[in-house]
C-alpha cells in the first residue's frame, strides 16, 4: 500500500516570496462550527493520521505537546492531548479541509499514560465551546482518569454554573459531560470499520502505560506512547503501514549526567534502539515523534535511526498528514 505524506510546516508567510510576487497563507479566524453528522464526501475519504503535536515536557515554540490525530469516515479519535493540541487541530480543520478536527467536533480522545504533557490539553478539548458540541467528549485512559475528569469539572464549575444559569443560549446543555472509561489492555472501540486496541508498554516507573493500534479498512497504525524498547510493541507493530514510535537520541543522551542516562534507558526508546523496533517490526513508514534531542540536530537522530533500519522513516513535525 502506497502511503501519501504531506510535509506542511506551522509557519504562516507573510510578505515572503520572490519578486514577481508575494505568498501569503489565510485561515479563517473564529468560525464557529455545527453539524450534526458526518458529511457524504468526508464519508468518502482515505483514513489519514494528522500529527497535532510532536513535543515533549519542555516547552518548544515549534512544537505543541504529543497528540496524533486519526481521521476515519468523518470522525477525529485523537490519541494524547498535550498542551497545544487543540489550537492545532483547529488549524489543521481548515489547511486541510477535515471538519471533525474543529475542536467542538472531536468526538473521542485516547490517553497513553497520565504524564502531563500528555494530558495539559484535555480540559480544553472537553470545555472549549461546550454547549456547542454534538455531545460531550468521549474518553479512554489509564487508572487515574477518574480523578482527573472530575478535577476539570471542578475546576469548571463556576464556568458552567454561571452559563448554565444565565440567558446564554445553550444548544446542548449537556456538553460539559465527559464520558469516561479507565482502561485495560484489549479491544477498547470499534465503528464503521475501525477498531482500537490498547496494549500495555514499559515507561519505567509509570504504570499502566499503554500503545495503541488503530486498524481501519485501508491503514493500520501504531502509536508507541512513552515506552522504552518493548517487545510487546514489536509484535504488536508487525507490517502496520505507519508506526509512530518516540525517540530520544542515542548521541543527546550520552552528553548528559549518569542519573539521567539511567532515568531515560528505563522509561524512553534511544534512536538506535528505534532502529531495531522498526528492523524487526518492519512498518510501511517509521515516523518519529516525541522526540528528545539534548542538543544533537534533529536531522541527526535520523541517521542514529538509519545505523539500523534501512526502510522509510520520517521525523514529524506539527500539522504534518500521512
């Protein structure tokens, strides 16, 4: 199966261009969206993964925190919502004309594990605009979800009580309830032809950790979480068209102290240790996300990457589709 990548940067040119003529790129700014089902031609479209978020715990001013999008038959399903992930989704909903991705519209989310800077972007995927979403956000995640599910609706209390009580129009007065589910591993959803597993992966001292696979008619993916080298992952990952594996580069870990090196090895995947992951799972494309360089060029973890495993691999950015 052929696979088609879009390469699109988060940087908008304005006044930039060669001298026959300027470039400039026009979103639409605050629209607000309503719909209530998917429409015929988003019925019609391949299953795409848009990459809403590569970063990591650091703030970065190129990369919002780790969130992967997958698209199938007109509904988003959201995997990890790192802080930035809504307002990308926001603006990948119009540079490439995919509705669910309005964040009102985005129906499901799927967390890995309970770090932060996996989650900072839940409260604003389940609150922004919420009387106006089709139905509140459906949510899959490990032990804990409970707790901070009922943390955002305190935190927002005030917010609903003063719009629910006021003379506010409220279209869906329910839109705040965040529908929820903790986890195990196994087959967590299935509609139209997709289906999604959760697998446990090993991120050191934090348990449960999980991946995910997501199989549709026309793509299978796996998205690897934070995890260090996992043979369940491998096995998992087998012939999939794309997996989306985090990496932390072999050449930045070694610049840094002893307790960190020993931290890293036992919750995170060296490129190198990629590269044997993807050699013996073999995927249609490797893309790499999540990624801590500790001062070695980006470009260079992927030839750290390459030292093993000769196949396709890409290092994402932003807003890029596959």
């Amino acid at each position: 199966m052929k696979l088609f990548i879009i390469i699109l940067g988060v940087i908008t040119l304005l006044g930039c261009g060669s001298a026959g003529g300027k470039f400039s790129l026009e979103l639409p700014s605050a629209r607000v969206e309503t719909r209530s089902e998917p429409g015929a031609q988003e019925l019609l479209e391949e299953t795409r993964v848009v990459i809403l978020g590569t970063g990591t715990p650091i703030p970065d001013a190129y990369r919002a925190g780790p969130g992967i999008a997958v698209v199938h038959k007109g509904e988003t399903y959201l995997f990890d919502a790192g802080a930035g992930t809504v307002r990308n989704a926001t603006v990948a909903r119009y540079r490439y004309d995919i509705p669910s991705l309005y964040p009102t519209q985005i129906c499901c989310a799927f967390i890995t594990h309970m770090h932060s800077d996996h989650t900072l972007d839940l409260m604003e995927l389940g609150y922004t605009m919420w009387w106006r979403r089709r139905e509140g956000l459906k949510l899959w995640g490990p032990a804990g979800m409970g707790e901070m599910v009922a943390g955002m609706k305190a935190t927002m209390l005030p917010d609903t009580r003063i719009r629910s009580s006021g003379t506010q129009p409220m279209p869906n007065a329910t839109g705040n309830q965040i529908d929820f589910v903790e986890i195990e591993e196994g087959v967590l959803f299935q509609k139209d032809g997709l289906t999604i597993t959760a697998f446990p992966v090993n991120h050191g001292d934090i348990k449960p950790a999980f991946g995910f696979k997501v199989v549709t008619p026309d793509k299978s993916v796996v998205i690897s979480g934070d995890t260090a080298y996992s043979e369940r992952l491998i096995e998992e990952a087998r012939g999939v068209d794309i997996l989306l594996h985090e990496v932390i580069s072999e050449a930045g870990l070694g610049k840094t102290t002893a307790f960190w090196q020993s931290y890293h090895k036992k919750a995170h995947t060296t490129s190198v240790d990629v590269g044997r992951v993807a050699m013996l799972a073999k995927p249609g494309l490797l893309v790499l996300y999540h990624g801590l360089y500790y001062g070695t060029p980006e470009e260079d973890v992927i030839s750290e990457v390459r030292r093993i495993f000769d196949g396709p691999v890409v290092l994402a950015n932003d807003l890029d589709v596959f």
